[in-house]
C-alpha cells in the first residue's frame, strides 16, 4: 500500500472512531473524492509579507493545490485546494478576556492534524479561550467549499458548502450548506440546511425545505455534491486553474490603496475602487467594486454593481445585482439574480449566511432589510425579510414562515453591525491617509513560493517534510 493510501486511512480511521456514536462511515466520501493523479499534479504554495509573521511546517502530508498564509502547522492530513489564510491570527501580547484577562505567551498557529480539508476555507482565528494560541483542527474532514471561520474542531465532518463559524465543535457531523454559530457544540448532528445562531441574548434558526435545499446542494450515490450550487463552481473551475498553469501574471489596474491576489481570477469590465481587497480563488467578472469593498475566498461576483464597503463574505455568490453601500452577503449566500431579473438590495442590508435568491422576476429589496432563506419569488420577499428597525423591537420571540428567533433584536443587530465594521476594518476598508491599514494595504506585496510533492518512489504524493521559518 503506497503512502498517500495510508494516510487516507488513517485519516478515516481516526474521524469514524471520533463519530461512532452517529454509526457515520467517512470512507465512500474520502475514496470519491481524493483523485491520487491529481493529488500529485498540482503544487502547493504559501504567501510571505513583511507585515505577517513568517512559520509554515508541513509533515507527512498531501497538500496539493492548497494556499497558505501566516503561522501554518499541517502533519499527517490531506489538504486538498484549500485556503488556509492566517492573516487574522492573534500576536504575542495580545489579551483576550473571558472571565479574566489571558495574555498570549506566543504567536498563535493554525494546527491541522490526522485531517482532510478538501477545498476548503480557513480564516480568522481561534475562538476557544482554552487553546488562545492554537487554532487546532484534529481529527476531522471537511467537504467540498465548506468555511471553517475563527472554529476549533475535533473529530468532526463538515458537509459541502457548510460553515462553521467562531466556536468549538467536538465530534459532530454539520450537514451540507449548513451555517452554524453557537459557541460550543459536544456530540451533535446538524441537519442539512440549518442556519443557526445563538447566545445569551438571542437565537436565530431558519432550516431550508427539503426540497428547496436539494435543487441548491445535495448529496449523490457516492457523498459527493449535486445541485444548482455546486453546478455553478464547478463550471468555473477550470478558469481558476489556468492561474496554476502560469508563474507569472499581468497585475490588474488598481488603485495604490487595494489589493487584487494573483491567484484572484479577473475577466471583462472591471472596475477597482480604492481600499478593496480582493483575495486569493475570488472570481470577478464584469464586475465594480466600490470603494472599501471586498471580495473574499471562493466569492464570485459577476455583472453585478457593489456600491462601496460593501462584505462579500467568503463562498458568496452575486450575480446580475445591484448591492447597495454598506450590506453584507453571508457565507456561501447565493445571490442569483438574472439579465432580465436582476436582484437590487438596498443600502444597509444584512444578508444572512447562506440565503438563496433565485427567482424568474427582479428582486428588490429596500434598504435597512435583513434577509434569510430561500426567495424564489416576489411573495417569498414578505416571509424571508425584515426592516431591522421592526427586529429591533423584538424581545420575545418572532416566528415568519420557517424562522423562529428568539430575544434581543436590537442586540442581534447591533451585533452583527459590529462584525461588519470590524471586517472592514480587518480588510482595510477604512484606510484613510496611512491610519487604519488592513489586508487591502498590507497584502499588495505577497510574494509566493511553490512546493511541490514526490512524483515517484516509495513517498509518491507526499510532499516534502518542511519547516520554514523566518
């Protein structure tokens, strides 16, 4: 048995024992996805700045196609095209506060271990308090376009298109395009299409019909992804691998104060506004970003307007939109509108993780709306959105069609209205006369280097044990 083999085995192995209670085999998933030829054909590469602190190990791994940024630990996982972005992780003296004040003793380290990401997204940094200066992964496999943002995992699958998001899960299994938020999970199991955020002070919950979830992402035969969605990726793919095909690029016309990653893919008409971030395996095409607006990992944003500070938050997809200033596009929303029924929101909008607009007539909605679920039509505008001026009135419980939230609504908004501006912040969005840089500032002088696997012999398809430092 060759190498790669065994450790797809072993990676199986150690997540099925970590998920026996759910009687749940990872093996058809793993064996349908990994393509041994191609986990040898495409080389793995990592970013260096001055302005990102500078460790990667990598150790017997796979790590073919995958994209790394910032303090990296991978050993004995198969890291398949996947995103793993340490720009936001926490320094050395850096206070986090939970009960009391924790210093960090050092510079915190995205750690994967005896785990399979497979075109997956990883970002932000670790919100468990009880490992501040490790953003551990163990144990687990993630499938297809899957966000794993700011959360710890241990033991775990993550369904395609699912997203986990600033907290700690231990051996639960999230079901396809699924969002999930919620400090802290032991032992669950996530339905398909469960959009779930919760605290002390609120909890929203919407779950997709089945029906409607099953012509967007599915699952076939052989655990691998179906449906509208991934159809829509997966068109497009090759587009992204011609950027692998070459070393050296044409930089996209922008301004001094924005950053377009070579490894972004840009085609028609474009315009780049100041103080926008464009990152690595975005996909712009006839597209304007307005001042102060981004477009992260896995996003596409195509013949569609973003009116300025605008989060388009990582695997969202925009198509044929107006999106006015200042909204936010969830993870893995899809926003697809078409040329003779384009989809206009308004300024100020929250679009909630994972929120599908789909429909035969032009949407539009107006300004100051959070929106979630499926909306197909012009009637599904009634039940899937809401003025944030009536949900901050909320404090009980608010149930329209299949969402229920309960608690504080002027709290779920101002929290979230938090997030957005700290995003923007993050992303250099508010860069003004050299004050308030972020990754539109600081990623505009990536240099990147290659490594590549073994092509032949006894380690075939691993690559080389590596430790680089500064």
């Amino acid at each position: 048995m060759d190498q790669l083999q065994q450790l797809k085995n072993r990676i199986i192995s150690r997540v099925n024992c970590n998920l026996r209670e759910f009687d749940f085999d990872t093996e058809s998933f793993v064996n349908n996805s990994l393509d041994h030829d191609k986990m040898i054909q495409f080389y793995a590469f990592y970013g260096i700045t001055s302005r990102h602190p500078l460790y990667f190990h990598f150790r017997n791994s796979n790590i073919a196609g995958s994209y790394f940024l910032g303090k990296c630990y991978v050993g004995r996982s198969a890291i398949y095209k996947s995103d793993v972005r340490g720009d936001e992780l926490k320094r050395k003296g850096d206070t986090i506060r939970v009960s009391n004040n924790i210093p960090l003793a050092e510079d915190e380290v995205i750690t994967i271990r005896d785990s399979l990401l497979y075109k997956t997204l990883v970002h932000s940094n670790s919100h468990n308090p009880e490992s501040p200066e490790e953003f551990g992964i163990r144990n687990t496999i993630s499938a297809h376009y899957a966000n794993i943002h700011g959360s710890t995992l241990e033991g775990c699958f993550l369904g395609p298109f699912a997203t986990v998001d600033l907290m700690n899960l231990h051996s639960c299994i999230v079901g396809e395009f699924s969002y999930v938020q919620t400090g802290e999970l032991f032992h669950r199991k996530i339905d398909p299409g469960t959009v779930w955020m919760r605290n002390q002070n609120f909890t929203f919950k919407y779950k997709f019909k089945k029906e409607i979830l099953d012509r967007f992402v599915g699952i076939n035969s052989l655990n691998q992804p179906r449906g509208i969605i991934y159809d829509f990726v997966k068109e497009r793919e090759r587009d992204y691998e011609k950027l692998f095909d070459v070393m050296n690029l044409e930089p996209i016309d922008a301004p001094s104060t924005s950053a377009v990653n070579r490894y972004a893919l840009v085609q028609g008409k474009i315009n780049i506004g100041e103080n926008v971030l464009v990152s690595q395996r975005a996909f712009l095409d006839n597209a304007i970003m307005g001042d102060g607006s981004n477009a992260q990992e896995n996003s596409y944003i195509i013949h569609s307007n973003l009116a300025g500070l605008n989060v388009t938050a990582h695997g969202a997809k925009i198509i044929h939109a107006d999106i006015g200033l200042e909204t936010f596009v969830g993870f893995n929303s899809f926003l697809n509108g078409k040329p003779e029924a384009p989809i206009t929101i308004g300024d100020g909008c929250i679009v909630m993780p994972h929120t599908i607009i789909d429909s035969n007539v032009p949407i539009k909605i107006p300004g100051e709306h959070l929106l979630w679920g499926f909306i197909g039509s012009e009637e599904d505008v009634q039940n899937h959105t809401i003025a944030l001026d009536d949900l901050a009135e909320i404090r009980d419980t608010l149930k329209i069609g299949k969402l229920t939230f309960t608690g504080n609504g002027s709290v779920f908004i101002d929290a979230f209205k938090r997030r957005i501006n700290q995003v923007l912040l993050a992303n250099g969005a508010l860069f003004n006369r050299g004050e308030e840089r972020g990754h539109a500032q600081d990623d505009q002088n990536i240099s990147f280097n290659i490594i590549q696997p073994y092509r032949t012999g006894d380690l075939k398809g691993l690559y080389p044990s590596i430790r680089i430092k500064p």
